[in-house]
C-alpha cells in the first residue's frame, strides 16, 4: 500500500477523477468517500479494530450510504480468514441477507449496485467453500458472476468487474473434479483459467495509474492466491514480489503474501525473515496462521525450533484447520530427532484431534496412517520443500533404490530424485527417474506414480515433444484411487488442453 502522504493524494485524485473523468456519478447512496476508503485500507491492512471504528462512524454520519454493508462484509470476510472459525462463520452468517437487502433498496444506476451484491456473494462463498456447503457456494458463485456480467455491460468503464470476474474464471476454469465443480456446472459456469489470469494481471499493472489505485491492494491479494494456489505457476514468486512491493510494510496482509509466496516457491529463507519482520501490536487482527507457516517453513530448513510456532499455532488457534497438519509436523520433528514414541504419539493426535475441511489437514490423515516415514526421504522432501534442492540431492545421494525394502519407499525414493534433478534443471535425470517411479509405484495409494507422470509431461511439453506430454498427461489420468487424484487429474487434464490433447 501507498505511503501515508501518497494515501492521501491518492484519495483525493480518486474522488476528483471518480466525479470528473468518467460517464457514471456516484450516487450519494453509495458514497465511497475519504472516510469509507480509510476504512477500506485499514481492512486490507488487517486493521480490523480500526476499521470497524470508522465503518461506525460513517454509519452515524450517513446512515443510508450503502457502501457500508459493503464494508461490515470485507470485515466479516477478513475476520473470517483469519480466524478459521467455523463457529463465528456461523454466527455471522446471517449478516449476508440483511446487507444485501439494505443494497437492494438503493440507487440502481450507480456502478456500485451490482458490484457490491456481487462481492458479497462471492466473499461468503469463498469462506462457505471451506467448510464444504459447495451446492449453496456454487449458487453464489452463479450470482456473483452474473451480477459482474450485468454490470460489465451496464457500466464498461468500472474497472472493478474485472476484479471477480477474474477470480472467478481462474478458481472455476481449474477446479478439479468434485461436487463444487457439478455443482457450478448446473448453473453453466465453466471459467477459463488463462482469462482470469489476465484479467487480474492487467488490473495490478492498471490500476496504480487510474482512479481506482486504492482497489490497488484488494486485487493483488486475490492475483498472488491464484497464481499460487491455484494456477501453481511457475512465475508466481516474481509476480507476487513485484506487485507487493509497492504495499505498504506496515499491512499484514503483505506479510501474509510474500511469506506464502516464498514458502510455497522455494524462497524458505526470505518467508522466515519476512514472518520475523511482520508487523504486530494490538491493532492488527490475530492471525495464527503466519506462526503455522513459519513453524513450516523453518521445519523445510531442517530447524527444529520450528516446534515453537507450531505450539504456538495450537495454543492461539481458534479455527478448525491445520490442526491435524500440524500435530503432523510435530510428529515429524520427534521422528526426526530419534523420539519414535514421541512420534507415534503425535500420529494418534493427528488422527484424533482437529478436523479434516482442508486437503492438508485430509492428507495428514493419511499420512498418519502410513507407515512410518523413512528419515532420509522426509529430510529430502523437506528440503526439496523449502528450495533447498543441493542439500536434499546429497542425502538422496547417499542412497540407492535397493537400500529400501517397500514398494511405497522406492517409488518416493525415484519420486524426490526425479522432483530435484527436475528443479535443478537435469531434465533427462528427472525423466529416467519419473519413469521409475511410475514403474514402481502404480497400482499404489501413494501420489508418487501419478505426480511422476504429470512431471513427465511438463518436461516433454517444455521441450515441444507432444506427442510425449500427452501420453504422460494421460498416463497420469488413468492411475486411479491415489492420494491426491482430484487434483493431480485436473493438473494433467490442463497439460493436455495445453498440447492439444
């Protein structure tokens, strides 16, 4: 976010543009004023105290400006994130009806009409989705895009459309199997993933050079998550870093973003100092999550202080995911510091404490229930994990496939050689490898057969050889009742829509 002194040029220029330079006019009904972006920037600061302060404000001085309910939403929504409680998401679920009513009443030629029905029906569906209510998600999911389409039309110059718009193409053009996917595949929404992608990319490279700059922050929180989350690209960690880079130091949502970013990319030692320099103090909303990152990324270091944020997490926690994610890699650092009953331990919590919403917290599960891991192939996959791929190709190095007894630690065993040499840019070596893999690993539960083959693919399609690619691609689709198959089945579903397949 801008400086304090730039904040305030840019609030002013945003109202004199907003009034001058375009064809609509701002209904006094829905009046983004100084006092309502203020409110807005404190919420993309995770300023959540502060932000409610001045929402209040704004509602004793203008009772009927319907940019309010906009706002309490951003703050449920934030709050929401945070917190991972399905509790308060149930107490405050109420509040959709009554802000979109209070919208409903009021001026329907202002661009904001639509487009804020449509953002709070995609907020409360992005949160509704991690608890699994995918068939009344997906109905939000339709109604927000096409409020966003209608007032596409209606209004062509109101940037903001292309914000959800953007979000939505890239979440449901990459969606893997399941029943959110049926679910919004009832309603006609297909998505594109390579349209939301530059929808969201040409607003983080527009808007600092328009009137709508403020929005400037909001759009690059939803652009680094798909980037990452959801396209895995490739570039993500440069893309993310610069359109960051102008966010002021002192949001936490910043810290958020850059620290996921490099943690999830290989940067593991940027993440750690980022997560060490993050803001704090009583003004920013508590977030638990930054000490479960940190106590991850400091783990894919091989650091086994990273029990302290870890505990830390499990201590301060007040929502339902990565509980069991984390008693994991609690069990983890015991394995790996030589405590077996330490370790089993952990795996028992892991099975019987938190809950199993999220896809880490269901693999966790799984791999409680696995035999126990071979130390050497869990430090080279921590290692892998945080970028370290020298450090995790030596103690691969120190091994060969037959000093492994089971099927499942031979096919990891090829897996991680084949990922390392992958990154390290050995194309040939990772191919060899993946082909191992796959040869000893299908017909297993375990990802590392079916992970191998999509690998397989990229590496061909890099290379222009499509033929190749597309038989990888569908190598992997046809190995079934894996661990991870959704998702490994769209990423490969994807290659082939790239080669043609």
């Amino acid at each position: 976010m801008p400086s304090i002194t730039k904040t305030k040029r840019s609030i002013t220029y945003f109202l004199f543009s907003f009034l001058t330079l375009y064809s609509f006019k701002v209904s006094a009904n829905f009046d983004f004023n100084s006092n309502c972006l203020k409110a807005y920037q404190n919420i993309f600061e995770l300023k959540l105290n502060t932000a409610r302060q001045l929402i209040a404000n704004e509602k004793k001085a203008r009772p009927n400006n319907a940019i309010v309910p906009l706002l309490e939403n951003y703050v449920d929504y934030f709050y929401l994130l945070t917190t991972e409680s399905k509790t308060e998401f149930e107490r405050l679920e109420a509040n959709k009806s009554a802000r979109l009513d209070k919208i409903s009443d009021d001026d329907k030629n202002s661009p904001y009409y639509l487009y804020a029905q449509a953002e709070i029906n995609l907020q409360w569906a992005l949160i509704r989705g991690r608890y699994g209510s995918y068939y009344t998600a997906a109905r939000e999911i339709n109604r927000a895009n096409s409020l966003l389409q209608e007032n596409s039309k209606k209004f062509p110059g109101f940037h903001l459309n292309g914000k959800g718009l953007g979000l939505i193409n890239a979440v449901m053009g990459a969606l893997p199997e399941g029943f959110l996917k049926s679910a919004l595949s009832t309603f006609g929404i297909k998505g594109n993933l390579q349209t939301g992608l530059n929808y969201l990319e040409k607003l983080a490279e527009n808007l600092p050079k328009s009137s709508y700059e403020p929005f400037y922050e909001e759009t690059v929180f939803y652009y680094a998550y798909v980037l990452s989350d959801v396209a895995h690209a490739k570039d993500a960690y440069a893309k993310t870093m610069k359109y960051t880079a102008r966010i002021s130091d002192t949001s936490l949502l910043k810290t958020y973003l850059q620290a996921y970013v490099c943690a999830r990319n290989g940067h593991n030692d940027e993440a750690i100092k980022i997560l060490a320099d993050r803001p704090t103090g009583s003004a920013y909303q508590p977030f638990a999550y930054l000490d479960y990152l940190a106590g991850i990324a400091k783990l894919n270091k091989l650091d086994y202080s990273a029990s302290a944020p870890f505990d830390k997490f499990l201590q301060t926690n007040k929502g339902v995911n990565y509980i069991k994610d984390t008693n994991l890699h609690l069990g983890w650092i015991a394995l790996l510091k030589g405590d077996s009953a330490g370790y089993a331990s952990m795996m028992n919590k892991t099975k019987s404490a938190g809950y199993s919403y999220n896809e880490r917290d269901k693999q966790a599960v799984n791999e409680a229930n696995a035999p126990t891991p071979n130390v050497s192939l869990l430090k080279a996959r921590l290692l892998f994990d945080g970028g370290y791929l020298t450090k995790a190709l030596n103690i691969l190095s120190e091994s060969k496939a037959d000093d492994f007894s089971s099927a499942k630690d031979k096919a990891e065993y090829y897996y991680r050689l084949g990922r390392v040499n992958d990154d390290l840019g050995k194309d040939d070596l990772a191919l060899v490898n993946y082909q191992n893999s796959i040869n000893t690993g299908k017909g297993l539960k375990f990802y590392y057969a079916p992970k191998s083959a999509v690998q397989m693919g990229k590496i061909y399609e890099k290379k222009g050889q499509v033929a190749k690619a597309r038989s990888s691609y569908n190598i992997a689709i046809a190995m079934k009742n894996h661990e991870f198959e959704n998702s490994i089945e769209t990423e490969a579903k994807q290659g082939l829509k790239r080669v043609g397949g």
